[in-house]
C-alpha cells in the first residue's frame, strides 16, 4: 500500500559519492524542520519565518510561513555589496554576432531605474504585468523589476501568436504589457509589437505598453498607450524592494494541460527562491568562476528558474543567447561554447539531436574543454542522443545530468546531483529523487507498484518549489493535481523505478504532448482548429519524431460550408498567424468523419491507433468511455472513411 515508508531510493547502489546525497535525503524526511531551515539560507530574509511549512490547508501548502524578503534584492542587490559588482551576471550574444556584457552593479541601475518607470506609470503590488519580449537583457530587467515592486508577471513564450498573447493577458488580467519592436530568429525579424497589438484589440485590461527599441524596424505607436522603453526608464538610482511576503505570488506561468485553456500556475517567493537556488547547486555544482549556460527561452519554466532566478540568486555569470542554436551556422552552439568557455550546458534532448543530425566534424571542431557538466531538461533523453553528448560533446569526461521537472514543480525533482555526490548514471534515467522529494509510482487505484514496474509517478510529501496554485482555477487545482491519486501530486508521467532504485520516464500520461520539449494539449491545437471557422471537428494527436520527440498530426472534418482551396494549407496558416508556429500541424489530413463515443467524445486514440497502425488484440485500453464491440465498430469505419490518408 502506498503508506507503506518509502525504502530509500538507492538501496542497491550505496556508492561511496552518495554519501552526501544519503545524509541531505534523510535528513529531509526525518528533520524537515532542520532540512527546510538550513536550505533556506540561500536566501537573505528581512524576517525570519515562522514555520517553514504550513500543511494544514492541504493541498495548499504554505512555505517559509510569515517570511519576508525579496526575489530582486536577491538576485541583484546583495551581489553589488560584496566583490561581484564588476562581475558579469549576463553575456549577452545574438545570432549576428552582437554581444553586451551585463555586470550585477549594471543590472542593479537598470533594474532600478525600471521599477521606478513602472511606478510612474501607476504599477504597484500584486498588479499584473505580461511579458512579451525576445532574449534580451531588458527582458530580465523586466521580470527583476516586477519583483522588486510586488507585480507579479506573467511572461508569454515569443513564438506563439495574438490569440494566445490575449488568452493570457485576458486570464492574468495583466494592466501593462512589456515588449519590443521585435526579435531575431534565423535571420528573420519577428514582429512582437505587432502581435501585441493585435492582442490587444482582443483585451480590455491593458493601459499601457512599454516597448524597448531592439531591431529597429517600424511599428506603429499609440498616443497615450505606448512608451519607448528608452523615454520613460532614467536613472533614477534606487527603488527600495518591497518587502514581499513568502506566500506572495511571482509570477504567474502558462502551461497545457488535458482540458480547456493553459492553466497559469503561480508561483511564490519563498518556496520557489529557495527550492530553484538550492536544486540548481545540488544538481550542477556551479562555481564562482563558472561560465553557466541554459540554453533554454525564458518563456518556459526552464529560463524562469535557470536562466533568470536561480544563477542570479546564486551570483553567477550567464550566457543569454537570443537567436537559434543552429543559426548562422550547424556549429552555432560549439562556437560559443568555445568561444564564451562554457562549463555548465543545459540543453533539451531535442537540441542535441537537432545538432547530432548535422554529424560529429562541427563539434570536433571547436574547443570544447571547457565543459565540465552536461545537463538536459524538458522531455526523455533516449540512450543513442546521451551517448552522444556524453562522448562527442563531454569528451568522455562530463557527466549528464538528465533534470526531470515541471512548470508545477517550480525546479529540478528528479536528476543526478553533481554538488552532493552521484553515483552511477544509466543513459536514458534521471536517476534519483532530490532531497526532499518523495516520489511513489502507483497504479490506477493508488496502489504503489514493484519496481519494474510502469505507473504513474506521483509525489507523497510537499517540497518548497511547488506551485502555490492556479490562477482563477481552484477547483481544477484541486482536482487534476491531488485527487487522481488521493492526497498526491500527480505528475501526469508514467514512470518506473528500477531494481536499483533509479527513475525512468517514460513520457505523459495524459493528452499532452511534448514537441521539441515544449508542452502543448492536444484540446490547445484542436480550439485552435477550431478557430479558423471552417473546421466542424478535429482530432489531434503526437507522432513519434527523431528529432522533435512528437510532431503534431490533425485530422479534421471540415464545416459543410467550408469553401477553400488547399484547406490544410489554410488551416496551418491561419492557426500559425493566431496561434504561433508551436501549435501548427505538421500534418493535417482531411476527412469526411472521425471516430466518436456515443457522448460525442472524438476518440484521439482511435485515430492514432488506426492511422499509425497500432491496433493490437486488447483495445479496450483505447476508449474508457466506449464498449469493446462500439471500439472495434468505431476502428472498421474509421478505416474504411480514412481511405488511402498516410499511405
Ligand atoms: C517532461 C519542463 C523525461 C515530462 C521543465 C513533464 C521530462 C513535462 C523530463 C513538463 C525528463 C521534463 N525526462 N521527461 N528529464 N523533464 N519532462 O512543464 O513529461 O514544460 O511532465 O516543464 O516534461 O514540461 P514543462
């Protein structure tokens, strides 16, 4: 039964380097008052907490109870007192070679001298802000700022489009959007301001715009709404940071699930300051001198936490890459390894496999001894693309720290931990649990499984990266998190915990997909379909991809009216221009009618099973909602409808 006391994750590979590791994990289970105190010094407090958890609201747990402090002060203020003031916190490099260098004292007048532009135009605490901006230093000074003020912002991923840009100013209820003329990406200029202001005539709650001069191309400015970056930010010299409540919320981050909309998950101060600050030392052991590089977009949790508050708080120096890591040039990312003497490169599987692809001569060319430690994030790392980057990239001498988390889970869960000794590491596993985590992987009914087995991953106890909640939606915080499984977090991962205690994932379990390690619902894609006005009903579905994981694949039935030529040609386009490329079908196939239970339901994994042709004998996995007779019904017609579609 699950209650039974979680045997330690490492039984049969008690390994010398794990000692550390053994003594942290311990101690959090055991004296966790202990364990959350001390990790909590990371962090300078204006005022001590009280409790460092409150769980008796679960599951709304409550971290570092009645702290005080600042995420800004953290990341930026405390670093000029001490002797990192000349030191670089960001080198800044584009695609076309540019690049700035960022000291943590340049960091501090900048960051400054916004909040005060933002309190000029009447933002204080707990408004709400929506970031919409290239890799760009001022994209940071944005996020620093509203900390430093109390708003709480809300970043929206570059690449998607209006529709989506509105959706999250509409949910967060954001009064200011932050912006540029635009970004490069592959020697294109995108036009954000242009996007924003599309969104814009979707949203009501926005006052102002602020929008920083990047590429310099034409946009149209509106009188009395938009500012110039460059007019309103002075010099004002210091902003004093409000003293932000542990249990405030940050930021606010838009994530896909299985139903509706993006959920925007909320994330505090406390909780979240000291769990992204601390996972990042235990996993990758940055040192003082350390060239850190997460080559990740800050639009994703993982550029929150690993580009932006975890290495600011912990005084490192950064590289901020705006531009694709393949672009000018297939050596792009060695160059700059080389070139910027990387130690630290944390990097998603889909990347390494994209640079793979182009063959072993481009990274053989560059000076890669630097690198000390490999990291990857956001989807399965298959055993062939380790063993790459662990040879071809590593040299043999790196170890891979494959990090498994979540938009939810604030920071690292699950990875090898470079800082407090690791042991073994299988290609392909993330290996153990962080001090602090207590994972059970469980069946339907909650029942933990053997190891071997396949299940659902989900986590016992609470830790201080967890979300705090949902925005506007409780009632789906409650039950897609904590009631699956009664008392859990819910992951939505299968997983299995080997005989040696390690953990593979082994992908969702729900219907959302993981393309090029971005996470997207199926529903997401399907409304956006839906959205064009001539789709009547669609299906949508992930695809194995070598290189991308999953490509989306969508079959629709057209509206009866529906007059257009190539009508998959027009369907991808019109849901890139309001979507954004993220959510355009690699294929999409038209059909007269799709599979459906008798409630209506569009049974995805029919049309998935039946067109990648994985019908095995036992289809009752496919459809809980349908009889065995109406499946088998369902996949005949299907098949007969689908004609020659994929052959
Ligand atoms: C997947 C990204 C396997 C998983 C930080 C999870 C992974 C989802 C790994 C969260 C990993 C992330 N191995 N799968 N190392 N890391 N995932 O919210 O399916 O964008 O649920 O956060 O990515 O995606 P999200």
């Amino acid at each position: 039964m699950v209650n039974e006391p979680n045997s330690l994750p490492f039984d049969s590979v008690m390994n010398p380097g794990l000692g550390k590791y053994i003594s942290l994990y311990n101690e959090a289970i055991e004296n966790p008052e202990k364990f959350y105190g001390d990790i909590a010094q990371i962090l300078d407090w204006y005022k001590r907490w009280d409790k460092v958890l409150d769980d008796s609201k679960s599951p709304y747990f409550r971290w570092y109870v009645n702290g005080k402090l600042n995420l800004s002060y953290n990341a930026v203020d405390r670093h000029i007192q001490e002797n990192r003031r000349n030191k670089a916190a960001y080198i800044y490099v584009n695609e076309k070679g540019v690049e700035k260098i960022v000291t943590y004292q340049g960091l501090f007048k900048r960051v400054n001298a916004f909040s005060q532009a933002l309190k000029d135009l009447g933002i204080g605490k707990g408004d709400r802000i929506a970031i919409y901006m290239p890799m760009i230093i001022e994209e940071i000074v944005a996020m620093l700022s509203a900390a430093r003020i109390g708003a709480v912002f809300t970043l929206v991923f570059s690449g998607f489009g209006a529709e989506a840009l509105a959706d999250r100013i509409n949910d967060s209820g954001a009064k200011i959007v932050i912006t540029a003329d635009g970004g490069f990406r592959r020697g294109k200029v995108i036009p954000l301001k242009k996007t924003v202001d599309s969104a814009l005539e979707m949203t009501k709650s926005v006052e102002s715009v602020i929008v920083v001069n990047h590429v310099g191309n034409e946009i149209n400015m509106v009188e009395g709404r938009d500012y110039w970056y460059h007019h309103i930010v002075g010099e004002k010299s210091y902003v004093e940071p409000e003293r932000m409540d542990s249990n405030d919320p940050l930021f606010i981050l838009y994530t896909s699930g299985t139903t509706g909309k993006p959920k925007g998950v909320i994330h505090g101060n406390g909780g979240y300051g000291v769990w992204v600050a601390n996972t990042l030392k235990w996993t990758f052991d940055p040192q003082e001198n350390d060239r850190w590089w997460c080559a990740a977009d800050i639009g994703w949790i993982t550029g929150h936490s690993y580009i932006v508050f975890a290495p600011l708080i912990l005084g490192l120096t950064s590289i901020l890459y705006e531009g694709s890591l393949d672009y000018p040039f297939p050596d792009q990312m060695w160059r700059l390894v080389s070139y910027y003497g990387v130690n630290i490169l944390y990097t998603s599987p889909t990347a390494i496999r994209a640079l793979m692809k182009y063959g072993d001569a481009y990274p053989r060319n560059h000076d890669l001894s630097s690198l000390k430690t490999l990291g990857t994030v956001g989807e399965p790392i298959n055993p062939k693309t380790w063993e790459w980057y662990y040879k071809v990239i590593g040299n043999s001498k790196c170890p891979i720290v494959d990090t498994y988390w979540q938009t939810e889970t604030g920071g690292i869960i699950i990875s090898p931990s470079i800082g407090i000794g690791y042991g073994p590491l299988k290609p392909g596993s993330a290996t153990f649990p962080l001090p602090g985590i207590d994972p059970v992987i469980t069946d339907d009914s909650g029942n933990k499984v053997d190891s071997g087995q396949k299940g659902y991953l989900t986590i016992r106890k609470p830790w201080p990266g967890l979300m705090l909640g949902l925005n506007n939606q409780d009632e789906k915080y409650r039950t897609s998190y904590f009631e699956k499984i009664k008392g859990f977090y819910f992951t939505g991962d299968y997983a299995i915990r080997d005989k040696d205690g390690f953990y593979w994932l082994l992908g969702r379990s729900d219907e959302v997909l993981k393309v090029s390690g971005h996470r997207i619902g199926t529903i997401e894609i399907e409304d956006a379909l839906l959205s064009t006005g001539i789709v009547a009903e669609a299906g949508v579905f992930g695809k194995p991809h070598q290189v991308k994981g999953e490509s989306i694949v969508a079959f629709v039935v057209l509206k009866s009216d529906a007059n257009v030529d190539s009508p998959a040609e027009a369907l991808k386009k019109g849901v890139r221009d309001n979507f954004g490329s993220l959510m355009t079908p690699d294929e999409i196939h038209i059909v007269k009618s799709l599979p459906k239970t008798r409630s209506g339901k569009i049974m995805r994994r029919i049309i998935k099973a039946v067109y990648l042709n994985q019908i095995s004998g036992d289809v009752s996995t496919l459809e809980s909602e349908a009889s065995v007779t109406e499946i088998r019904e369902a996949i005949e017609k299907f098949r007969k409808d689908l004609g020659g579609v994929g052959d």
